[in-house]
C-alpha cells in the first residue's frame, strides 16, 4: 500500500511503532563502511566505550556521526575516568570537536575504578557537564537488576537521579541494558512509575542476529533472567530461517504501550549485534525509524 492509499483510506489505521536509536562502536564508525543515509537525520547513535579506543578516537567518531546527520551521544563510564580533569578533557573534545549535546553516563563495569568517580552520581555532581552545556543525558537503567548494586541501592539512585534532574532542569530519561522477556520491562516500568520515576524509558533490545551471538552477549553483559529466557526460546528460534527476529520482543511492549498512554516506555535502544546494516534494514522496514527525531511514541503508516 502506498502513501498515498493510505492516506485516502479513511478505514486505514497505521500500526503503533515506538522510535528507535541504535549502538555503534568507534571502530564501527571509523573502520567500517560510512554510516551516512543509514539511518535517518538526527538518530541517537550511542558510542559504546569498553576501554580499547584512545578518547581522541571516540571523538573522531563522534564528530564523523555529527556530519553524517546524526545525533551522537558517547557513553561517560565513571569508573573508566580518572577523575574530574579525565573528565573535562573528555567533554572538551566531545564537545569542542564533535559538537557532542548528548551523553549516557553510567558507572561502568569495572572492577578497579580509575580515578575518584564511581557512579553516575559522582559523574553528575561534579557539575563539569553543565560547565560543557551538556543537559541532556542518558542514565542506565536495570529491568534485571545488577550484580554491582542491590536492588535497594538502585532504586535510591533512582530516586536521586529523578530529584537532581528536576533541581538543575535536565532532560533526563533511563536506557536499559538489551533483555528478551516484554512482560518484564512493563512490568518493571510501570513498577518504577509507582516509586514516583518520572523520566521516560528507552528499552534496550536485540536487532536481528544469531542466537549463538546472542547468548554470548547476554552472558557476557550478565543478563541472566533474559538469558535464561531467551534459552527457553531458542529451539522454536532456531528453526526460523533469518534466526532470532526482535518482534516476539518489540511488538508486546508495542501493544502494551498503544493500549496505555501513561505507559513510560518512549523509545527503543537498539543493540546491532547482527550487523548494523542489517539492524537498521529492520528498524526500516517496520517503521520505527519514523519519529526518531523526536524520540517519542509514534503511529507510522506501513509502506512509507
């Protein structure tokens, strides 16, 4: 069906589609094919920060997605800076260099921190963000808990990061790490909303791949409830052709979220473990690239 029908077809409901953002590594932007018309203008392409590129390197990358048209938004792991002057030679080439507005700061899982900084709090109190105009800002969010911190200590870190946000007007929201159970991030929503969360949610998931990479990653980034999940699924997974599709995931937070405007789910973080270019051929294809400018809940018209 074309644009066009749709529009004249009174009768016509487009599907509900969340926008997305995508992951990408430095060595992805600088090595690999050019991500320019990949993805649509302004798309948040998160940079992951393990520790293998020198921060001039992310900063190349960075500045390298700037010109493509996009929205680059480089990971700050506290326990990987060494302390605040690390820190402010960081923004600085971000910023200066890339243009960066947009980060994600998380703690990092490291066991030995490099400096003084060992959680996004720390990052955040040091105010050197807003020194750099950085407001707006991802903070991690944990649908399955984390083997660094007890469930306690998350939810008062929580209840910090939404008080902090509101005291110094940021545009704060959460994005999780990739799972593979739905009803588990609504649920798990929805129970942040009644502990008073106000800031909205990017979920993280999968895009296609393998399910042998997959549970390598899963396992990897500790994931275990998912992992046990995705375990569960993988005999029926595996008899499908392409391998694991995301839409068993995808399309229950979909209808939930069409059926519940107070729903805070917004957006989707998408993680390319099968290849970006065939990450964003799917995102396409269904439609949740449409808004992604706006980060927000969307319907798209199918075909478009």
């Amino acid at each position: 069906m074309s644009s066009s029908q749709v529009s004249q077809d009174p009768a016509f409901r487009p599907p509900f589609r969340i926008a997305a953002s995508i992951e990408a590594t430095p060595k992805q932007v600088l090595e690999g094919d050019r991500l320019a018309g990949l993805f649509p203008a302004g798309t948040r392409v998160y940079l992951t920060d393990v520790g293998t590129s020198p921060i001039p390197e992310f900063a190349r990358a960075a500045k390298i997605l700037a010109q493509d048209g996009y929205t680059p938004v480089p990971h700050l792991p506290a326990r990987r800076i060494a302390g605040e002057a690390d820190l402010r030679e960081r923004l600085r080439l971000l910023t200066g260099e890339a243009g960066v507005t947009d980060v994600l700061v998380v703690a990092g899982s490291v066991d030995t921190p490099a400096g003084g900084l060992r959680s996004t709090m720390d990052v955040l109190r040091t105010g050197i963000l807003s020194e750099f105009d950085i407001t707006t800002i991802g903070v991690a969010g944990h649908p399955e808990g984390s083997p660094d911190m007890s469930s306690q200590t998350i939810a008062e870190a929580l209840a910090e990061k939404n008080a902090f946000a509101v005291e110094h007007g940021l545009d704060m929201r959460i994005v999780t790490q990739f799972g593979f159970d739905p009803q588990r991030y609504v649920s798990w929503a929805h129970d942040l909303a009644a502990a008073s969360n106000r800031l909205p949610i990017h979920v993280g998931v999968s895009g296609p791949a393998k399910i042998t990479t997959l549970l390598k990653y899963a396992a990897l980034c500790g994931v275990g409830p998912s992992l046990a999940f995705l375990k569960k699924r993988a005999t029926s997974v595996m008899a499908l052709a392409s391998g694991f599709s995301p839409e068993g995931v995808v399309a229950p937070i979909e209808t939930h979220v069409a059926s519940d405007p107070a729903c805070p789910i917004v957006q989707l973080h998408v993680f390319p473990f099968g290849g970006l270019r065939k990450t964003a051929e799917w995102l396409a294809e269904r439609g949740s690239w449409f808004g992604a400018n706006g980060g927000h809940k969307t319907f798209v018209a199918e075909g478009k």
